[in-house]
C-alpha cells in the first residue's frame, strides 16, 4: 500500500465524469459480491478462521494484511499482463480475504439480523465514502499525501495490535489506526480516479474496491457492537 504515483493534472472537479463513474460502478459491484460473500460463508466452517487468527491478534492482522496484498499484486499483474485468469485469482483472494474476515465478525448475530446488519454497514460505509469524494473532487490540490499517511496509520496500527496482544487495552487504539488508514487510502484512491486519467480504470477499479472493503469491514464491527448494546 504505497503512494509512488505523481498527478498527471489537478484541478476542482465538476461532477463525475464517465470515467469516473466505471471505475465508481466497477468498484460498487465488487464490493455488492462481497457482501455476498460474506453473508454466504457466515454459515460455513470459514466463519470461525477468526477463531484461531485472533487468538493472536498480531497474527490475524498480519494474516488478512498479506492476503490482502498478495490478492491486489495478483489483481494486478494479471491486469497488467492482459491475463485475466491471473487478474480473475486475485479478484477471488481479495473477495475471501475480506469475505472471510467479514463473515467472522457476522456470525455472532442472530441469523435473522444479518442481512439488516450488512444493510445498516452498506448505508454508513456509503455516506462516509460520498463524503470523502465530495472533499476531494471539491479540493483544487493533490492528495498524494494521503496516501504515506495511510502507509504510516498501518505500520502504527499493526505495532500497536502486535503491543495490543500482549497488552489488550492497546487493541484499540491498532483498530482506529488501521480504520483510518483505509480511509485515508480511500480518499487517496479517489483523488487518483479524479487526477490519474492515464492509469487504467481496471486497476482504480481495484483500488478503490480494496480501499471500500477496508472501510466496510471496520464499519461492520462498530455496527455489530450498536446492534449488541441494545439486544
């Protein structure tokens, strides 16, 4: 997860252009599948992969981390390469990586709540996500920046899950170190679909998709904790 990318043009966006609008559309139905994927495995023995993950956390977080960046390496030299075989594998790691770790956190509500409980997070996870776009596109200047400050909330949000193991009380400060790295990396990869028109709309697709489940997952946890408060 890195910013190397330099702006090819930056200027105040005026609504969304086509362009704009596949990468957006594209990304959308990648993460409609994950929810999919996720409400589909809550029921299966994947479910508790959590389980034993995260009976050390540094393990789970370095454990989905990985996954996470093996399926956008292999996303993309598939893409890259014009093979969409490889491009389609990386598509299948990214949707189990967070398919997987989605439907962990789902299985603890009641069957009959799950679909409200991914409804809820949809909507959160698309006003946030509308927000972010809409300071960026309004921002006459790059946000290239957001990019190392995401690389920087990982590395903070990992070293204090890997203190946070040992010392639970840090956990959650590596939660909101690392939910904010997605969305400062969100905010990134928009500000890349709005300035970076010469990078290909496949590979945007896939970032901004990477970015969005990031942010979904996290948003799920908060809204399973709102739904157990008032059980």
């Amino acid at each position: 997860m890195s910013s190397t990318e330099t702006p090819t043009e930056t200027g105040h966006g005026v609504g969304l252009s086509s362009r704009d609008g596949r990468v957006i559309g594209g990304a959308s139905v990648l993460m409609a599948i994950n929810v999919l994927v996720m409400y589909g495995l809550v029921s299966t023995p994947l479910s508790s992969v959590n389980d034993y993950l995260f009976q050390f956390p540094i393990i789970g977080a370095i454990a989905y981390g990985a996954a996470i960046m093996a399926g956008q390496l292999v996303a993309e030299r598939g893409i890259e390469g014009g093979d969409t075989g490889i491009a389609f594998v990386g598509m299948v790691i990214l949707q189990l990586a967070f398919g997987i770790f989605g439907a962990g956190v789902l299985r603890f509500a009641p069957r009959e709540s799950q679909l409200t409980i991914l409804a809820v997070t949809a909507v959160v996870v698309a006003v946030v996500t509308a927000v972010i776009a809409a300071y960026v596109y309004a921002r006459s200047t790059t946000f290239e920046h957001w990019g190392s400050y995401a690389n920087y909330a990982f590395i903070g949000g990992l070293v204090a899950i890997a203190v946070g193991t040992f010392y639970s009380p840090v956990l959650l400060l590596g939660f909101v170190l690392v939910f904010l790295g997605f969305l400062l990396r969100l905010g990134w990869e928009i500000w890349k679909v709005r300035d970076q028109r010469t990078e290909s709309v496949a590979l945007q697709t896939i970032g901004v998709y990477i970015a969005v489940a990031g942010v979904f997952v996290h948003v799920l946890q908060l809204v399973m904790r709102y739904f157990a408060s008032r059980q």
